[in-house]
C-alpha cells in the first residue's frame, strides 16, 4: 500500500512518499505538484520530451505499475489511444502524491540532442516537422485494386498523425513513375505527419533542412541531415538588397516607390537564399532536391521583402506589419528551389520592429522558462529587446541609430578588415588598439567606438554628460574642428596616412544609441516591476564583437556591468535551426510569440524623460 | 411530469409520450429510437440540418424545455460550445423517449434549398463551402499595431471554424492595397471558416461558384450564386481532347505515348473549362475574378487527365487510380483563371472506371439513405452502376462497347442533329421515326437503335436469340449484304437518299450492350442477396433520351420494365452543384465513396455466365 496521501500538511522531502523509476531503479521523493516528468529529471533519468511537458508528441510515455493507477487526463487519452488502457501515462501529465513504481520503456528515451547556442539555451532533441521513410508500396491487385496513393498512405501508416495525409498534387504526378522504378521500393517525406511531400525512387536517400536567418547585412543559412540532427554546412553572404539601402528604412522606402521595386528586393533576398542552399548543399556534398524543409527568420521588414508583403506601413506609425502569424508555405510559392514540394515555415513577427528573428533568438534562449530578470539584446540600427523574468515576457525596439554600426562617426566603417573593434587605453591615455585582420587601422567599428567610449570614460577622460575633461596631461586629447577630439592613432600608423580620432561628437552618437536601448530596457523593467537586468545576452554580430566590460562601463542599460553580459552569437539562427530540428518549438514560437508583450515606444508617455537619463554615462570614479 | 418510461415493453403510438415542438405548437408520439430531427419531420417542423443529420455543422439546435435534460452525447458538446449549458441539443443526435416540450430557435429554420436533380433526389440546403462576408476592418493605432491579417480575422471571428484562419500569401500581398482603398470596407471570402481566399475593397460584390461535369464527350458547367443558391447561368461545350481519341481508352493511348501529350489533354480540358467559365459570366454579366469555388467531377480518366496524372494504370489491369482521394487545391495550380486564390474541390473516385461523377450522381441522388433496391445507371460505352439498398451499395463498371452511343452501328450516329431517337412501330410493322431536329433521318443515335430493337421485339419480329423472325409479311424486312435487315426508312425519305437500315448485327451489338450492362447488374444483385431491381434511374445524356419502355422491352438489367424506370438527367452535375452549394455534401460524398463497395467485373467468375444469359432478349409474346 502507498502512503496515505499529504492532506496539504506541511511536509519535507524526507516525509514524502517515493517514486522507483524502474528498469533504472532510481528512487527519488514525489514532492507535491511535481509532474513524473519533472521527478525523472530530478532523478537523473532521461525521459524523451519534444514537445517540451505540454502533452502533445506523446514520447514521455510510461507505464504506472499501481494497482490502480489514476485516470488519464482528457486530453491525454487522445494521445494515449490504446497504450491507456495497459497503464500508461504521459509523465509530463501525470503526478504521483502517493509514489510508486513507474517503468519507462525503451521508446520513452531521448532520441539525439543537438546544441545550437553558444553558453545559453537549452540543447534541441531531434524530431524534425519533415521525416524521411524508406517504404516498400505494394503493387495492386484485380481483387484489391486501392489505388496508388492509399497504397502508399497504408505504408506510412504508423507514422502519420491522423488516419490520413494529403498528396499534393506535385507528389500525385511523380507517383506512378517512382513506384515503378524499384518495384516499389520508395523513400517518401512526410510533413508533421500530415503531407506528403515527395516520393522518390530508391531508399536511403538523404533528407535534409536549412535554416535561414535573412539578415539586413547579412544572411546565414545553416544546412542540416534531418535524420541525424548533424549541421552539414553554414554558408553566409552579404544581402545584395544594400544595393538598394543599408538600412531597412530606405529599403522599405525603395520598395514604396513602386511596385516593381519590391518585386525586385523579393528576388534579390530568394536569389541570395537560393545560392546559399547551393553552396551549402555542394559543401556537403548532396542534392538541392534533397532539401525538403526550410525555416527562414528575419526582422518584420526582411520577413515582409523575402515574401514580397508591401513593406510601407513598417515605416509609418502605428508601424503595424501586414501579417504576424507563423507561416507554413510551399518553398516553391516564393521562388526556392529545393525539393519541388519543399515545405517552409517562418516563425510569428511580433511587431513592425520586433521581427520573427527576435522571436527565434528568444525561442533558442529559452526565454519562456527564464526566472531571474533577463535581457536578451540584439544591436543594430535598430535594438530589438526582450525582458524575461519568471515566465513574463516583454519586449520593444528602440532606435537606436547608426552608432552601433559605425554610422555618423567621424571615422566610422562596418565591422570589416582595418576596423577597430577594441580601444584599450593605459593609465596614461596611451592606446591600445585591436584591429580586424591585424592589419593598421583604417576606422572605428561599433564594438570599437564602445569601446573607446568606456575606456576613456573608465580613465576618466570623460564626464557623465559625455564631455571630454578639461586639462588632461595627454598630447592626443586637442581641439577639433567641431570640438575636442581623442586622437586614437597617429597618422603615421593608420591605413588611411591620417590621424584616427574619437570626437565629442562620436561621443554624443553613443549616448544617444545607448540612451534609446536604456530608455527601453528601464520602461520594460518598470512593467514587470523590476529594477535591474540580472543577466543579459548579447545576440547577433555587434554582440559578438562587444566587449561586455566596454557595455557594461558606458551603462548600456540599467545594472550593465561586465559579470552579467555573455555574448550568444547568432542566436536568431540557433532558434531558426532549433524549429528546423524541432517541430514542437514552432509550436513553441507561437506561444512565445503570442505571450510576449509588446512595448511601443513611442507611445509611452515616460520615454522622453527616461531616454534623457539614459544619455548620462556611469563614472568610474563616481564624480562628473 | 413526463410520462414514465417505455421499459421495453411493446407499444403503440398512441401510447408513446408526445414531443411538443414550440413555437408552432405542433406535437407528435414520441417512437422510440426517432430523434427529434426525425420526428420534427413527422411534424412537419422545418429544421436546418445541412450536414445531413451526422451531428457536424451545429444547424439543427433546439432547446430542451426540460427540467432535467439528458446530457449531451461527447461529440455534440463540442458542436455547441456554451449553448449547450443553456439546454440546447442537436435534434440530430437526441433522443426523447419521456417525450417533452422542445423550443426551435429562429436560427435553426432551414435556409433556402435548391432542387437540382429531375424527379430524384432531396434539395440542398444552402451552405457553401465558401461565403462571402461584407467587413470594415479598422486601422490599428500606436496602443494597438496590431498586424492587419489579424485584423481581419478578428472581424471574421464569428465565422471562423476554429479561433483563426489561414491567409494565403496571395491575400497578404493584396491587403494593405485592399484595406487602404474604402476605408477598412471589404468583401472577404472565406472557405469552410478556415481559409481566407480574397480580400477586395468595397462590399457586396458577387459570390460565385461553378461546377463542371468533364465529360468523356461533352462538358457542362454551371455558374451559382453562393450567396442565393441561384443558378446563373448553364454552358456546355464538347470536350476539345475530342480530337486525340473519342473514347478514354484512345486518350489514355494517347497520353501514355509521351508525357508532352499528358500535357497536351490537360491543357485542353482546363482550357475548355475557363472558357465555359468566361462565357457562363459573360451570360450571367458579372466578372470571373469573382468566382471563388469550383467542383468539378468526371469519370476516372477525365479526373487523372485533368489534373496532369498519369492514367496509363486506368487501361491495364488492375486499373488502380493514381489517386481515388477527394482533392482539395487551389484552382489557380491547375491553370484554372477564376479568383486569384480559388479554391477548386474534387469529390473522391472510386475506381479505375467509376470516377466522382458516379460518386457525385449517387450523391444528387441521395444513393446512401435508398430503401428498397435502386439501380443508378449511366450509360455509354462503358455503364457505370451504383446498386443500392437499405443504406448498402455496391458499384461496378461494364464495358458496353460503343453501341448505345450509336458506334459500331451500320447507319450509327452520335446524338445531334438528323438522329433517330426513337422508333414506334405498328401492328404492320410501319414505323413512325422521331428525329433529333425534327427533319429527315440521318443515321441512328443509341437511344434510336435500343428502341427499334424494343419495337421490333414487342412486334414479334424479333425472337429471344436476337434473330430477326423468318416469314414476316413486310416489305421492309430483307436480305442484305451481311444478313437480314429491316428498313426503318426508304431512300425517298432519309437526308442521305439512303435506305436507313436496322442489321441483324445491329441487333448483336445491342444484345452486347446490355449483356455487360445485365451480368454486372445481376452479379450485384446476388451480392447484395436480392433478386431484382425495384427502381433504375436512369443518369446521362443516353438516358435522358432512352424510352423507359424500350429498356424495359430489350431487358436492360434484371426486373427491367417501365414504371419503375426514371431518366434524371445530368445527376453528375446536379451532384457537382450540391457539393458547391453545400459543404456538407462533401464530407457526405466521401462517406458515400468509402461506403461503396466496388465489384472489379473482370474478377468475378460468374460473370461469363451471366454475360451469356444478358444476350437474352425478353419475348413479348413469350415465345422464341
């Protein structure tokens, strides 16, 4: 007999009744509430779960050996069917408060676990929306003449999500010739188990994904074996839409002009995505064809190009997008050209300025389940934000302005060969510099005019309004044409023969980048009722580079200090693969999407007085 | 009180407790095991049930005026949501055996109905699978951006299957365009709740749907009104492959030579159907861009011709479709010029030779709630028939050969213009001709050539063998060059200054004919345990002009007479219509198809014999 139950008394683990997990024979206490799948972590017992506890995929599956074990949940019993009735349950459903023995079969263990982001985010277990199947179809018979496609859907019965799928039209006209070929004797992919998505002759063919983060500089794609989980190949290029505009503002303005022009920016970005697939594909050695799914994300307004969407209301206010919803469309509807009934998918936008990459990065975080208030940044001309903290969700976009690539800098330049992404000053104010290619510097990039803001600061070269300090004993701080500036290299050292120089001005472009950013993440603080960022993740390429000393000394946002800031590279690609290699996590990316407030700036009353204190700079000696 | 209940014990009417059907006041004995759909029948109560009593589309509520209701069965709750706490049912899934008072809502009276077949079948009540719904969506704004696809749906709630809809890409990219024109003001259309197909600025714009029979020989579409049930307008053309072959067999010859031929016969069918689309607006004055849904039926090869499938499996045995499935696309893939973002459907086929257009006349006919044994018959070279009885069918397909087309036929003609179709013969064997047109004969249509062997039996010039009678005082009754022959009119009086005559192997291949026709349908017969057939409605052009008395006289099928033989006209097309005009019907066409159980002939032993005994033709005076 198990113990009598808690009757909500207080009680410690030592009083609660156990849970076995058997053929492991792991013991561990049944704490209140506590879900068997929630027990089994405890225990160290791996217990499959692709869908992330919500009782949906029906791998977390385990036998309840109690005399009488509880019902199902209603719910459950769908996913259940016939394995109910024998005792099982989904672990993630299911709670014990009396303990017992539980079995966890075979088919229960997790499959393949891939890790996609660099020092944050949970790994992603295999159990990709498009499955390869190596089939052999039968042929019909005079007194059993079914036809072709109900032949095959019978083969692929135990793998289909209902008692049927669809065959596209595509598939239907391949169908006769690739089950003549080989007797029978098909591969055939299937889409979350409910499309068809070709029939090919012959087995053992590779079945493979991309995922795409379309960027407005630049674009990845990542190639991945959905069998194995295996990323085969990353391939990037510059978007060749910057022919038509640096930024998204004068794409979208490009695009306004006519019609044409966004036919045009369409073409460009799918061209671009075409060769990257060929190009990732001829790395690795195998077939375009053989790229049966695709996730693509980007910002709402490389969303809105790549799908040909009419761009101009993300330009004016309310800045509302065309469309916010996920998308599942065949790859060929927009020009790919992978396999013919290629499937894509892109994750929910969120707002004009909140693209389906902000939510991809938030989903490879793992933002839904962070407890202590956590930001997730990712820097451009634009600063997309989103702030966790105990399963609340919130995020805004600042304009931030082009400092943080570079731009209105008097020396500044993209994050090239000859930039200068790191400033190192001594105590006499002689610097240091770090320079891509290790070449003589040529500019400043955005990591670069950080960091020569946070250490000239941290010398105390600067003051908290941003002013250089009258009076110091350095021959490189000297008037400018347009006021002071700090001669970063003499000309005798630069690429370019002339002095490289930090003016006030360039000190001014930073406050006011890092003044929006501050501005935001202190309005989305003062939403959730909280007064400091505890851990922050700098996503994207700026993030990459950013020394997170240099952010936290010019006081990025409210709390930055070097220990919190971790660099999480391309975490909007880890999110594009975690949904390529996931199915659940589309599912997922819904959810996070659609629980994930949104702040517009502009229409808060406070953010002009908060935008003000956010200008001021952190002193490193507390004076200024 | 309600009465007590009925305890199994036996029971007249009279003493069955009553149900009150409210407002009307109508009351009716309570039978046991009726639900309240069938004896609001019994009461002559109009209640709305487009799905056809099987408990889907939530149509038919009443509210129980009980103080202690029976609860709802699991699958209704769910069909009526919050209503069902209110005490609301499905009349088509209760029962009440205590009788008691019912009160039916103003919103469960049945809306228009449509009789579409000739003398058969039930109308169909107005449901389409797409609606158009007049909307003003309004702007977002700075406190909510929210996107403009969302927008929509939210004004669409109320109409939506589940809490949102799917927008093709199509609709998205003509959205900002449609809301910024009238102000928010548009017509969307919507297909089964789940799919918005267009968004145009403006409302009340027309809300069209065609339906096409793709027939071997002729082509007939039908324009409809979704909004009213109204037919607009009817076209037909014959059917452009025509020129490749006039049979399907010489057509799927055709297509298999080469698939650029495949190519070739689906081009011309889709042109075929846009043309007749074009014209049937152009007679009906309102734009193509308008029509939204499209059905389309035809026999196996048409369906695989049309949509570019291979049918080379149609003509080799086991004659396996590619695909029997109902197919559900967007109109636009298969070339068809309609609304941008159409939706086309196609009801399932069943077999090789029984496509949906058999599938669909079974539907206009009502085949699955059939009682006493119905033949439903579609005569060309190949018959097409559907046996039914008491809610079981069976089908099958016999190859007649060309003769009840008019082919293989020594003065046979197609059905047009200078056609015998029809023969009376007098007691001194003077025949009087009705001729298609009414001029001078030309040739023999099939129905022409059936009803002068009927004559010519029933005048006892013919015996059982089919041999004409030796020793009859006519002149008309002679040698000829391969046997006797009989002149149903002499040279004076034909358009080809030609005896027209009737041969002995005329008659053979008629007797050819209807032997395929009798052994399938006595084979199905023995199938199903019957002996002979109560009702034959007679579908298709070729019954449509046969005299129910002539294929009574030649035998057509086991208990073939007269009065129980009914020509219904194009009960494909009206099959086609009910499927566009009610959604329902689909689902119901599927059932019908699944339910159907299919007789492959050629793998039935008994068919030779049978085939031997069909030759027989029936004595008039018993003799021969």
């Amino acid at each position: 007999m198990p113990d009598p139950p808690d009757c909500g008394l207080a009680s410690s683990p030592a009083r609660w009744p156990a849970v076995v997990f058997q053929p492991l024979g792991r013991r561990v206490p049944a704490a209140p509430g506590s879900t068997l799948m929630d027990l089994a972590r405890a225990a160290g017992v791996d217990l499959a779960g692709p869908c992330g506890g919500q009782g949906l995929c029906g791998k977390c599956q385990v036998r309840l050996d109690l005399p009488d074990p509880p019902p199902p949940q209603p719910g459950e019993r769908a996913v259940l069917g016939q394995a109910a009735e024998q005792g099982f349950r989904l672990a993630c459903q299911t709670t014990l408060p009396q303990g017992g023995s539980v079995w966890v079969p075979f088919r229960s263990r997790p499959g393949r676990q891939v890790i996609l982001t660099q020092g944050a985010g949970a790994p992603v277990e295999l159990d990709p929306a498009v499955r390869c199947l190596d089939l052999t179809v039968p042929p019909a018979s005079l007194e059993s003449p079914t036809d072709q496609g109900q032949r095959l859907l019978q083969e692929l019965g135990p793998h289909l999500a209902g008692s049927s799928a669809e065959l596209s039209l595509g598939v239907l006209r391949g169908l006769p010739q690739a089950l003549a070929e080989q007797g029978g004797r098909v591969a055939a992919a299937l889409w979350q188990g409910r499309r068809v998505l070709d029939v090919s002759p012959g087995q053992g063919q590779p079945c493979l994904g991309l995922a795409v983060d379309l960027g407005t500089t630049t674009v990845v794609a990542y190639l991945a074996d959905l069998a194995s989980g295996a990323i085969l190949a990353v391939t990037s290029a510059m978007n060749p839409q910057i022919a038509h505009g640096e930024d998204v503002v004068s794409r979208i303005a490009f695009a306004g002009r006519d019609p044409q022009n966004l036919e045009a920016l369409a073409g460009l970005a799918r061209a671009c995505v075409n060769e990257l697939a060929r190009e990732a594909c001829a790395q690795a050695g195998v077939p375009p064809a053989r790229v049966l799914d695709c996730v693509l994300v980007g910002n709402t307004a490389m969303h809105h190009l790549f799908l040909g969407l009419d761009p101009t209301g993300l330009a004016l206010a309310p800045y509302a997008p065309v469309t916010g919803a996920g998308l599942d469309l065949p790859a060929r509807q927009v020009g790919l050209e992978l396999a013919g009934e290629a499937a894509l998918h892109l994750p929910p936008v969120k707002a004009g300025f909140v693209g389906s990459d902000t939510v991809a990065a938030a989903l490879a975080l793992g933002a839904g389940g962070l407890g202590e208030p956590t930001l997730i940044l990712d820097l451009g001309t634009n600063g997309e934000m989103v702030l966790a903290a105990g399963g609340r969700m919130l995020c805004c976009s600042a304009a931030a302005g082009p400092a943080f690539e570079g731009g209105h800098i008097a020396w500044g330049m993209r994050a090239a060969t000859g930039a200068v992404e790191a400033v190192c000053l001594g105590t006499d104010l002689e610097p240091s510099l770090k320079v891509i290619g290790g070449g003589p510097p040529l500019g400043l990039c955005g990591s670069g005019v950080v960091s020569a803001v946070a250490g000239l600061l941290q010398a105390g070269a600067l003051n908290g309004r941003g002013s250089f300090v009258q009076g110091l004993a350095s021959p490189r701080l000297r008037p400018g044409p347009r006021g002071l500036e700090f001669v970063l290299a003499w000309a005798g050292q630069t690429a370019s023969g002339q002095d490289l120089v930090l003016t006030a001005q360039d000190v001014a472009e930073v406050q006011l980048a890092k003044a929006a950013v501050h501005a935001g993440v202190a309005i989305m603080l003062e939403r959730l009722g909280l007064t400091r960022v505890e851990r922050a993740l700098l996503a994207g390429a700026f993030g990459n580079y950013l020394d997170p000393g240099a952010a936290g000394a010019i006081g990025l946002f409210p709390g930055a200090r070097a220990e919190i800031i971790t660099g999480v590279g391309n975490a909007a690609g880890a999110g594009a693969l975690a949904a390529l290699l996931n199915r659940w996590r589309r599912a997922q990316a819904q959810d996070l999407a659609r629980g994930l407030g949104y702040l517009e700036l502009a229409a808060c009353p406070q953010f002009a007085e908060r935008f003000v204190e956010g200008m001021a700079l952190p002193q490193a000696g507390g004076d200024g």
